[in-house]
C-alpha cells in the first residue's frame, strides 16, 4: 500500500450559489487524504448527467458550496488504511460520488469499478450512469423475452442510448437519437415494454404498455390516477440506481454486465461530445437545451 499523501490544492468547479450555468466557477479547493476505506482518484474524464443540472438550481438539494459531477474514471492515486480492492496505478470508473468535476477526488473504494484495458477513460465515463440504469430497467423491471419490442420514449439520452443498443428497440426522439446500425423502425405491434425518461409522454389517452418504467426526467412528473391505470390493465413503476446496487457485489455485476457488452462490440456507449472542464459552463447549456445526442463528458486530465 503507497503512502496517503497530505492534504493537497486541485482545480475544480465550484458551485457557490444555485443558479444559471455560469454559476460553475473554477476555484483550488483543498483536498485532504483519503481516510479508511477512501481512494484519492487522478480524473481523466468526468460524465456530465442531468441531475447535475438539478444540483445547479437548487431543484435537488446539495449543501453549498460543493463541486457537481457524480460519475468519472481516472487513475488511483492513493488508498486509505483497509482499502484492499485497488491499489495506486488502476484504472477506474464510478457513479453516484459527486465531485467528478475536478483533477482529483476522493472516492469510498466500494464504490470504484475497475477498467479493463479495452475500455477507455471515456468510455468509462459514458457507461456506469447510464448503462447500469438501463441494465436493472431490463433486468429487474421486466425482462424482455424473445420476440418482444422495447419502446423508448426520448431517446436522444445516455440511458436510452444505451436501450438502444438491444436488439428489439424501437426508439422515437426529436432528433436522431443513436448510432444508425442501433437505430429500428417504429412497429406497429404493442410494446409491452415502454421506458421514459420524459414523464409529460405518460399519457392515458394512448397506453402502449403493460409496463412502463418512469424515470425522472427533465421536467416534473404529472399525476396519474391508479384508477387510470387499473381501467386500461396498465402498471407503472419508477426506480433509481442508488436502488439498484446497494453492495458493492451488485455494483459490479451490473457493471461487468455492461462492459462485456462493450468489450463484445454489441454495445457502443453514445458519447455526443468531449469538451475540456474550462468549457463545462457550455456543456451544461448544450445539455439544458437538449441539444445532445447520447452522454456529454468533461476531460478533467491535463
């Protein structure tokens, strides 16, 4: 085990006070080191979600001042006394820590994924958000079986993009929403499946499902009355990944799942733009104004 360096000064963004995308300040905050069980992480790449926007308004609450981004990849560092699962030099990816929008952060170990030599920086930084989300939806919520159809309402996101990717997918978007190999033709037939990240598309007027995964997603949910549902033989359900991987064994099945695909070319993380952290005031804007197609990260490396 290396020696945990002392207290040490790192770039980040900041977020001071809520507001618009100009409120992400660059600012040296200090960075202590990593107590048992932490493992300081050199980022490379930090992904940039749509919560984050949430954090940035004051719509999700998070105590200021405090520096945005809940998922990156990067080398270990440093590792805190117990840490035995990584050791400095490992490439690592993580979701749901927040303070990727810097050079270096600190990480609880159970929480790091480790990266393959196959999988790039920012392809680690594109899956663990969006494709572990998109593998409990299909997993856990209802497994679709051969024959099936997929129905993907705003498509033009990470985690639809990467339902995308399966094999029976139809996925209608304002704009082109995946790879054109990924892409499939709208069907007729019933989905008995419907994922969306849109809750405003909930409509009981037109139920295409017996199933439909909720998600939050850019606007706030609507109300639907159960006796709507129950009329139509419609259920609905809504989760979130803190759910979903609550030991660290789980986590990994769920990433390992993930990046087998990736390893195995069936599965391409839809990565829309890699702009450098001085710009991340620009990226917030670009995904605020729906103007991304797939996951838009920060490169946080020199």
């Amino acid at each position: 085990m290396a020696d945990s360096p002392g207290t040490t000064d790192v770039h980040a963004m900041v977020v001071q006070a809520h507001g618009g995308p100009d409120f992400l300040t660059a600012q040296d905050v200090r960075l202590k080191a990593p107590g048992p069980g932490e493992v300081q992480v050199r980022l490379a790449v930090a992904g940039i979600n749509f919560v984050d926007i949430y954090m940035r308004h004051g719509l999700k609450p998070v105590p200021l001042p405090y520096t945005p981004g809940l998922d990156g990849t990067g080398v270990v560092e440093a590792v805190g006394p117990g840490v035995s699962n990584v050791r400095p030099g490992d490439h690592v990816a993580y979701a749901q820590q927040i303070g990727a929008y810097a050079d270096a952060t600190l990480v609880p170990a159970d929480s790091l994924i480790p990266l393959p030599d196959e999988v790039s920086f920012e392809q680690g930084a594109a899956f663990p958000l969006q494709g572990m989300t998109a593998h409990y939806l299909i997993h856990e919520f209802r497994k679709p079986s051969i024959g099936d159809v997929v129905l993907v309402h705003a498509a033009a996101g990470g985690v639809d993009c990467s339902w995308c990717s399966g094999p029976a997918t139809s996925a209608p978007a304002p704009s082109e929403p995946c790879p054109p190999r990924r892409r499939r033709r709208r069907s007729a037939k019933r989905a008995p499946t419907t994922s969306s990240s849109t809750p405003s598309g909930t409509s009981p007027k037109r139920p295409c499902a017996t199933h439909r995964d909720l998600r939050r997603g850019r606007r706030p949910c609507r109300t639907i009355s159960p006796n709507v549902l129950m009329e139509r033989s419609l259920s609905l359900s809504g989760g979130d990944l803190w759910h979903f991987m609550r030991t660290h064994e789980e986590m990994l099945h769920r990433a390992d799942a993930v990046m087998e695909g990736i390893e195995n070319g069936w599965l391409t993380p839809r990565i829309f733009r890699v702009l450098p952290m001085a710009d991340v005031a620009e990226a917030h804007r670009l995904l605020e104004d729906r103007k991304t197609i797939g996951k838009i990260l920060l490169a946080t490396g020199d």
